[in-house]
C-alpha cells in the first residue's frame, strides 16, 4: 500500500515493512473536496489526493497476505467514504532501489469532489475553519508538514500553506 498523507504516519494496520517510497506521474494536492473527513457539505475543506503530473515521496507498506483482506476493507472504509479516489496499482520506487507494485489511491479528476489545481488563496480559505468527522482541516495539514518534516522531507509549499491557514485563523 502507497500513502503520501496520513497514511504514513497513522497506517491504523498491521504491516509486515514501511519503506519509503517515490511515486512518478503524481503529485501530493490538496485537490479533494472534503464533505465528511475534514468537513462537510455545507462547509467543505480540503484534503490530499495524488493529482496527475510530478512526483511524491511517501511510504510503502508491505502487509502480510494473511492480513491482506482485512487491511483492504479497513482502507475501503477510510479512504473511500465518497469514493473521491481511483483505486489502482502503481510501481514505486523503494529506499532500497527496488521498484515494487504497490496499491494507490488515486484522484478521480471526474468525481465532483475533484477541486483540481486551486490557487493557492482559494487553499487556504477552505482549510481555513473547515472541520468534520476526523476534526479540524488545519490539524490535517499541520500534521503532514509535522510529519513530512520527521520523515526527512521538506515541503516548503505545505509550509507556507500552512502558515497562510493560521493566520486566516489567527
């Protein structure tokens, strides 16, 4: 499993190995409307998906293949409350060198949550005070530069957008 958001940090899974990983012909967004994790319909925010273009540096999780259903429906359950994401295999690159086929939740451009390539204002206003059923958007961007940063990579766009959130918070 490839996981380039909360993912890393809070699997919520049992895995047999982490790694992290590069993902090519992806970029980690803030693309996805959110109407249930991290705010609603009527007040949507904003959450990650891997938009088309770029590349992600992320985690790789290997699971048991005992585990495996399990773990599927449990990431069913999480990832695809409105089905925002495209279910699909991808090779990453592994911090070892191997390239492994992992399974990745990719954007649906044609879902209705898609937000596509917002300008960076329109980010912020809409993380800026959304929150749903998993708390505060603000709590999910500060934990993945928090996290990004713990795990030896500097997003300096996340940083910015970031601090651009709490002062429209202030």
């Amino acid at each position: 499993m490839f996981g380039y958001g909360s993912l890393m940090w809070r699997p919520g899974f049992a895995f047999v190995e982490r790694q992290a990983a590069v993902l090519h012909g992806r970029r980690r967004a803030f693309c996805i409307y959110s109407v249930h994790h991290r705010g609603t319909p009527e007040r949507p925010g904003l959450v990650l998906g891997l938009a088309p273009g770029g590349a992600v540096r992320g985690a790789a999780f290997r699971v048991a293949e005992t585990e495996w259903p399990q773990v599927y429906a449990y990431l069913k359950e999480r990832e695809q409350p409105t089905e925002t994401y495209v279910e699909t295999e991808v090779f990453v690159r592994l911090a070892d060198g191997r390239r492994a086929p992992t399974l990745a939740f990719l954007s649906d451009t044609g879902h209705p949550q898609w937000a596509g390539a917002l300008d960076f204002e329109a980010q912020a206003r809409l993380i800026a005070g959304a929150q749903g059923l998993s708390g505060r958007n603000i709590d999910y961007l500060s934990d993945l530069v928090e996290h990004l940063r713990h795990d030896g990579v500097r997003d300096r766009g996340m940083e910015r957008l970031l601090a651009r959130v709490e002062a429209l918070e202030g």
